[in-house]
C-alpha cells in the first residue's frame, strides 16, 4: 500500500512539475499519507463481518465442526 501511495504521490508531483508555468498554488494529489487513505482505504481493504450462531459453539467459544458462519 506505501508503494502505491509513493507512486501516486511522486507520478502527481511530476505532472504538475511538467506544467508550462509550474505548479503555482496547485498541490497535486495525494499531497498527504492520510488524503491518500481517504481516497483509496476502501480500495485497498475489505471489511466483511459474520453473524455467528452461538449454539454452534462450545463451552470453550470453539465452533462446532463443520460450521460455517453466514
């Protein structure tokens, strides 16, 4: 992921180098770590959750074999 942010971050620092009068005042994207995260955290990770039954469960919070949660 730091990859792909240094990737983005340097491409966009290179095309508003290559601008005719220079960047100016433009700050190109991602002109942070965290503008990057905003943008991309959902692109990068999957958040996926389970309902459990907790009658498949055993005493010590072991599933019972061969269940799988929906």
């Amino acid at each position: 992921m730091i990859e792909r942010y240094r990737a983005a971050r340097d491409d966009g620092r290179a095309k508003a180098a290559a601008l005719d009068h220079g960047a100016g005042d433009y700050v190109p994207w991602p002109k942070s770590l965290s503008a990057y995260l905003l943008g991309e955290l959902r692109r990068e990770h999957e958040l996926r959750y389970f309902v459990l039954d907790h009658t498949q469960f055993d005493a010590k919070f072991q599933a019972k074999e061969g269940y799988q949660p929906l």
